[in-house]
C-alpha cells in the first residue's frame, strides 16, 4: 500500500517523538500533548492518523512489519538501517536491540502489554504476506502462530536472562532453536513415549 511522503514523514514524527519520550519518562506519565510539543505536530494532525497515545504506540510496530517484508524480498527500500545479507530473523533481532532500553522500559505497566500485543500481530502479519498459502500438512495459522510464540520466547530469555548479548548473537540461538528442533528429551515430557510400562 502506497503512502503520502507527508504522511509518512508525519508517522514516522510521532513514533519518534514516543520513543524519545518513552526513553525519558514512565509510559503512563506520557500524554498526547507532550507527543505534540515533541514532534512539533498539531492536535489535529494526530488525531487525523491515531486514536490515542496508546494507538500510535501500537501501530509503531507497523514499521517493523515493514523492515521485515523488505528483509525477506531483499529489498533495499527498507525503513531502518540494515545489512541486506540479514535475514528477516536476524533483522527483527537487530531491531529489537535498538529498542531494548524501550522494551525494558515498557516491560511492566499498559505499555508492555500494548508492545507485546503489537510485536505479535508484527511478526503474524509479516508471516502471513511471507509464507506460501500452504505449509506442509500442518494449517497455516497454527504454523503462524507457532512462529510467533518461537521469536517471543527467545526474545524474552534474550532480553530477560541474556541483556549483554548481541542481537547476533540471540539470533543464532533463536536459529538453532527452530532449525534444530528441541532435543527429544524435552519433547517427551509432554508425549506418551514418556509414560511408564
């Protein structure tokens, strides 16, 4: 979908201007004025784009989305800095290091919730424009939603157990997470082969 420069130029403004403040002050203390007064908008403006504070935090992650299509099409058109070797994986951990002051920021209270709500349906709607219309046997949304519960759970061990790691680093893990399976000891925890004759 095709979107205005000015409008663009105005989104990208606003979602600014929230990081800004989001690194400078508690979620809740932030109000739509001071996103104005930081990104020198007018009330009419922001509200011509978002409902709310809490909207504009939301949709934010549709830039995300955006790198990652470009990620996986190789795109050189991509909305943040980027080496175009990455993979859309390894873009997500990249970016998500640049934000990790933010994610920590927000990780209690309404806006951690609204973040991880919005990195969900990120990840989802970029999986949904990437993956063919049929994934093996398996149906596409569970294959989906799967997917978003892999990229959740290392990033909150990242983020919550790992801080100093690299997002290289985070990302070969993640990698060997998905690609190499669980080892079949943990996986019998939860099948019948565990049980006991």
């Amino acid at each position: 979908m095709w979107i205005d420069r000015r409008v663009q130029r105005t989104r990208t403004a606003l979602a600014d201007a929230l990081v800004a403040l989001i690194r400078r002050k508690p979620y809740d203390r932030i109000t739509v004025e001071d996103i104005l007064a930081e990104a020198n908008v007018g009330r009419a403006t922001f509200y011509a784009h978002y409902t709310s504070k809490d909207d504009l935090l939301r949709r934010s992650l549709d830039r995300l989305r955006a790198l990652l299509v470009a990620a996986f099409e190789g795109s050189a058109d991509a909305p943040f800095p980027r080496d175009a070797s990455w993979s859309p994986s390894r873009t997500l951990f990249e970016h998500i290091a640049l934000f990790a002051d933010v994610q920590a920021t927000l990780r209690t209270g309404p806006g951690g919730a609204i973040l991880r709500n919005a990195l969900d349906e990120a990840i989802a709607a970029f999986l949904r424009t990437a993956l063919p219309a049929r994934v093996g046997t398996l149906p596409r949304e569970l294959v989906i939603l799967d997917l978003v519960g892999r990229v959740n759970t290392a990033l909150r061990w990242w983020l919550g157990h790992r801080p100093k790691m690299s997002a290289a680093e985070a990302h070969a893990v993640f990698e060997r997470l998905l690609l190499d399976r669980l080892p079949q000891e943990a996986c019998a925890v939860f099948t019948l082969s565990r049980r006991k004759g």
